[in-house]
C-alpha cells in the first residue's frame, strides 16, 4: 500500500489534508475497477431540482449509492436504473479509503458508498457540502484520477476563503472533524489528454454514508443552481 512511500502531505484546515500521489500506484487497478462497476451500473447524468442534467456523470458503488430521487438526492440501496443492488466496493478501494483517513488521522474510518464521478471537458461542481452523512466527523475521502482538476477548498461557510488546488491523477483529499462541512467545488475540466483515462478525469468519493436518526434513501433538497455545474450534495 502507499503507505510505505513518503509523501508529500499539506494540510489544508484542521481535519482537512491533501495527500500528493497517494493513490498513483493503484491508479490503473482502480480504473479498471471502475470499468468493470459501470458495466454493471452505467455512468448517468442526473437531473437537478432545477430540470437540467448534471455535467458529470455518476455511478456508485458499496451497500448504498448516492441518487436523485423524487425529492431531491439520497442514498438508495439498489441502483435505480437496474433495480439490482450497486456493485460491492472493491477491497482495494476500501483498503485505499482507510489507508488514506488513517494518515489524515482518523482511525476506524469505514467507507459504505464509493460514489464514482465522471468529468469530461468542461465538467465541473460548484461550491457545496457533503451535508448528507454524519454528524460523527467520519471524514470524506476524495481520490483523482486522470486529468488534473482545479479543486476548491474552502471553509464553513460561502463566503469565507477559498484554496485552489491542483489535483492530479493519484492525489487524494481527506476532511473530516471540523472540517467534515468544509465547502468544496470543481471548476471546469480543462481539455486535455491522460494515458490512462483520455480525455477524462474521475473522481472516487468515500463516505460512511452514516445518517444518524434518518433511514438511507432519506431526502434533502438541494439549492437548484443555473449553468451545466451542479449544487450536488
Ligand atoms: C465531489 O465533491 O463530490 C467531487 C470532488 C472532485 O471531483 O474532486
Ligand atoms: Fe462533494
């Protein structure tokens, strides 16, 4: 595992760190992972409360997916395109997932959802935050792959401070604790060319998906926003 490189780590808030490469050596076997999960659970674009298509496209795996429902977004057990349940989170993405909090600090992290996100040229995700999980300050862990991608960072609340962060294939973000509701957003994909993913960029977003008091598949709707970026969860 990654774990026995030295690697470049900065951190980003408190809770919040980006490890350089973290995922570079897995790079191919997740992707090929990824091929195999959307063979079983197509890539889709999801419809915003707004009525337009999100510019990413979207699948998931583990024992919930992340998906848009009547209400708004949540998590379902079965893939609501097929009926079947999502694919099993394989147990290198698991091992990653639980590598990278461990090294961001936090201990016993275990993912339940791997939402899988697609970006070509011009795909982006405006500011938001991951509101659905957890109270219990079980991090989000957040893997690149392929193209590089202008990452926003930011804090509590909209208007406070934003980092803009080069994110390449392999590197990884954890934020969690108090920084669990940071604000954070993708700006458009420039196009461009990876010898592992042509003109894409994916994105491999861990959660616990924990939702104290509420059932999986509980809904919340999220602000509508205009354009081809999405206000996602
Ligand atoms: C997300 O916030 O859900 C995805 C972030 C990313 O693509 O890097
Ligand atoms: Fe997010």
């Amino acid at each position: 595992m990654p774990e026995s490189r030295p690697l470049a780590s900065e951190w980003l808030a408190n809770g919040a760190v980006l490890l350089r490469g973290f995922a570079v050596e897995l790079g191919e076997a997740l992707l090929a992972h990824i091929g195999s999960i959307s063979e079983v659970a197509p890539f889709r674009y999801l419809l915003m409360p707004n009525g337009q298509t999100m510019s990413i496209a979207m699948t998931n795996c583990g024992t919930v997916g992340w998906v848009r429902t009547a209400s708004g977004y949540g998590y379902a057990s079965n893939d609501p395109l097929t009926g079947h349940a999502w694919p099993p989170m394989p147990d290198v993405f698991r091992e990653l997932a639980v590598q990278a909090a461990r090294r961001a600090g936090f201990e016993g992290f275990m993912p339940a959802v791997c939402i899988i996100n697609r970006y070509a040229a011009g795909a982006s995700l405006h500011m938001h935050r991951d509101r659905d999980d957890t109270k219990d300050g079980q991090p989000v862990v957040s893997v690149s792959l392929g193209l590089p991608a202008i990452f926003r960072f930011g804090g509590q609340g909209r208007a406070g401070s934003v980092r803009q962060l080069r994110l390449v294939h392999g590197d990884t973000v954890i934020w969690g604790g108090p920084s669990r509701m940071a604000y954070h957003g993708v700006l458009p994909l420039e196009a461009g060319q990876h010898p592992l993913t042509g003109m894409q960029r994916f994105n491999l977003t861990f959660r616990s998906a924990k939702m104290p008091g509420r059932q999986s598949g509980a809904q919340r709707r999220p602000r509508a926003t205009a354009g081809r970026s999405a206000e996602l969860r």
